[in-house]
C-alpha cells in the first residue's frame, strides 16, 4: 500500500498514512470548505488498509482547529478505525490537545463516546 | 434571481457596525480564498494584540464557523449571482461581538428561527447531547454541516445567538446573527 504523505496548509491538516508502520497522523488545521473532498482519499485508504491491518496501528490525532464540516469527516474516520478493531487489530487514538483547550479535549471526549476505540487524551504544553 | 434587491436598508445597517471597536470587518463576495485571507488577517490581529491571547482561539473558531456558514448557506442575488456577505468582528468592554448576514429566501425564516430558539433553550449538556446526536446522524447532515455550526458556536460561546431578518422584498430577506465572545 502506498504512504500517503500530505503537507499542511492553513485550512487542511499535514497527513501521514502508513501502512508499513501502522501509523495514522493526522495533524494541524482542519477547516477547509470543502472537507468531504479533503477526506475521502484518507477513507479510501483505510478501507484498503483494513483488508490487511498491521497487529497494531497507532493513531496520532493532533488539530489546532477543526470545523464542523470536518468534525463529520473525522467521525468517518474514526469509524473505520472501529471496523479494523472490531476485525481483531490492536488500535489506539492519540487525542492530542494544547494545555487549556478544554474545547479540544471534550471534542475528543465526544468521539471517545461515540467510537469504540481506546482513546489517550494528552496534553501539549502550547 | 432577476427580482430587484433593495439594499438601502442593509447599506445603512452595515455602516452602523463599523466603529472604533471594529477589529475585522467585510462586505463583498465570500469564496474560499477571502475566507483564507480573511484568517489570515485575524491572525495577525491576535498576534500583535497580546491582551486578547486568551480569545484568540475561541474567536479564530466561531469567525470561521460563522463565515462559512455564510459560504455553504446564503442566497446567490443580483445579476452577478454571487454569494454575498456582510461580516463584522467589534471588540467592546473585554467581550468581541461577531455580526454576520446574508440573503435568504423568506421561506428559510421560519427554519432558522426554530432551529436558533431551540439551540438558545438548551443547557450545556443538551447542547452537547443534540451535538453528538447529529453528528454520528447521517441523515442530519446531508448538506454540509446540516445545523452542527450554530450548535457548535452556542456550545463554544456559552452565550445566546441573536438574530434579525431585514426584508428587502416580497421573498428575500437580509438574515442578521450576532454572536458574544466573553
């Protein structure tokens, strides 16, 4: 499977897909107009990694921002990282968040509640 | 949309916004690269006003829910058949107040107010439950967000949305949203 590596820029998050050492990072901004279009790629990949997970995937989520168009896709996400779970792979999410940005950690609290995944809250110092 | 508009009204309306406690303000066609511009723009204001650091974050995130709202949302008028709207961020007694508006057709009325009266009815934990609920509901959110923004302001802001419509004619209305930072 091909690595997917995108820069960011000052709507849409860097990216880093691979599926040789079982790392998702997604990281930066999010707030791009058209998210649906942003993301599909990265759901593309994961319904292709999901044929054959690695035993383990670490899941590296990092946003400074992330509107609510992305917040759907983020969910999408998320969601196929439940369906690689629930087949048997080990998978962790990494819910990073700038110390006092309570509003980050309780979006990450919200999909904690939604997605059942193991979720790490961990806080950055800004 | 070939009906005339009468923009006097909303003309006048926008120049009251304008004051020494602007921060950020706009009027004009709203594509993806202002919207850019415009953040950037914001950001350098945080930047260099220091004072303002602990809002910064806050207002960074409800200027672009709220203009983008504006993007996926307003009514195309005139024969330029372009996205039009106003924007205007005030900073007045450590509070920042967003103004937003746009046209809509008169029948999106009735909607709005709803859906801005239910958001202004609820506590914090039923902002955050009907959040969630829409959110993993795919049915809620067929057109780009389907409500979530407003939800998610009011949730940021802790503070209640205001709203005016201005009429411009007998079915277009200029759709005004005040939204406090505190």
């Amino acid at each position: 499977m091909d690595t997917i590596v995108i820069e960011g820029t000052p709507k849409t998050p860097s990216i880093n897909f691979d599926a040789v050492a079982g790392k998702i990072e997604i990281k930066g901004r999010s707030i791009p107009e058209n998210s649906i279009e942003f993301y599909r790629l990265l759901v593309e990949w994961l319904e292709a990694y999901a044929t054959a997970p690695l035993a383990n995937t670490i899941v590296n989520i990092q946003l400074e921002y992330f509107n609510t168009s992305s917040s759907k896709c983020i969910l999408d996400i998320f969601k196929k990282l439940e369906n690689i779970s629930k087949a048997g792979s080990n998978i962790v999410i990494n819910w990073y968040y700038e110390e006092d940005d309570e509003d980050m950690l309780e979006a990450g609290e919200d999909y904690q509640s939604i997605i059942k995944v193991p979720f790490k809250m961990i806080e950055i110092e800004e | 949309m070939t009906e005339t508009i009468n923009n006097i009204e909303v003309e006048n309306w926008y120049n009251t916004l304008i004051d020494g406690n602007n921060l950020l303000s706009y009027r004009g066609e709203v594509t993806s690269d202002i919207i850019t511009s415009l953040i950037e723009k914001l950001e350098i204001y945080f930047n260099t006003n220091m004072n303002l650091k602990e809002l910064r974050k806050i207002t960074i995130h409800v200027f672009v829910e709220s203009i983008q709202n504006i993007f996926h949302h307003a009514l195309k008028i005139s024969d330029k058949n372009i996205k039009f709207g106003i924007f205007a961020m005030n900073y007045f007694e450590n509070s920042i107040n967003i103004i937003t508006g746009n046209y809509i057709l008169k029948d999106r009325i009735q909607i709005l107010t709803d859906r801005i009266n239910q958001i202004n009815s609820l506590s914090k934990d039923e902002l955050k439950a009907l959040y969630k609920l829409i959110l993993n509901n795919d049915e809620f959110l067929e057109k780009e967000g389907g409500g979530l923004g407003l939800i998610d302001v009011s949730r940021k802001t802790g503070t209640k949305l205001e709203y005016q419509f201005l009429n411009i004619n007998k079915n277009i209305y200029f759709y005004i949203l005040k939204i406090k930072i505190i």
